[in-house]
C-alpha cells in the first residue's frame, strides 16, 4: 500500500528530475502505483499523461482515457475533464468516438471556468521554483 500523495510526489520528483535524477520510467511507476489506491485526480492524471503520451511505459491512448475519467469523474480534476473531452471527441486510442460524451465534459470545463486551468497552471509554476 501506501501514500497516494507521497508515490505520486515520488513520481514527480523522478518525472521533472528536480531532487532525484529524471526516469520517465520510474516516474510512471510512481504514477501507476498512486493512481491504483484512487485517493485523488492527480495521480490518476499523472499515469494517465504517461500514458498517453508513452512517457516511461508503453502509449495506451485507452487505459489513459479510462484514468483520465476516473480522476474527471470521481475527483473533479479540470484537467483531465478536458482531456477525456478531447478523447471522446477525436475518439483516438481506438476509444470510439462519443461526442456526446465528449460535450459533457467539454461542459464541465466550461462550467468551472478557465479560472480552475490558471490556478492549476500558477500551483505548478510555484512547484517547479518559476513563480515569483
């Protein structure tokens, strides 16, 4: 078991290579790990991007869309309800395409406001020392 938020800063820290050397593949694990105990959004966006993109493991357009969902769904996370809406929309990664899907959480987002994204954006800026 473990820590959600302690294995997902793990993953961080070997994502960005700020105080651990940077291992895309260790990160992911990190990521994966977290995501699997679903104690919040962004360990479930974090593996997710990984997956995605294939940034330390093997690109999985459909398990990503299904964890971009999860941290969407069960924890409100802006960033992945705009993910997935991409998903759905473009219906990449052999996902089908739902656009109505896709319009529910294009709504979502429209809902919260680009403000969610900018607070997002400024929290990471301070993480990564750019905020000033």
């Amino acid at each position: 078991a473990g820590s959600a938020k302690a294995l997902n800063g793990l993953g961080y820290e070997y994502f960005y290579g700020n105080h651990l050397p940077k291992n895309s593949t260790k990160a992911y694990g990190y990521f994966a790990e977290a995501a699997r105990l679903d104690a919040d959004g962004d360990s479930n966006f974090n593996a997710a991007h990984c997956l995605a993109h294939g940034i330390g493991v093997e690109k999985n357009v459909k398990e990503a869309a299904r964890l971009y969902e999860r941290a969407a769904t069960r924890h409100g996370h802006f960033d992945a309800a705009y993910e997935i809406a991409l998903v759905k929309h473009e219906g990449s990664g052999r996902t089908g395409r739902d656009v109505n899907r896709a319009r529910e959480f294009f709504e979502a987002c429209a809902r919260a406001g680009w403000a969610a994204r900018d607070v997002r954006a400024g929290f990471d800026a301070y993480l990564r020392g750019d905020a000033g």
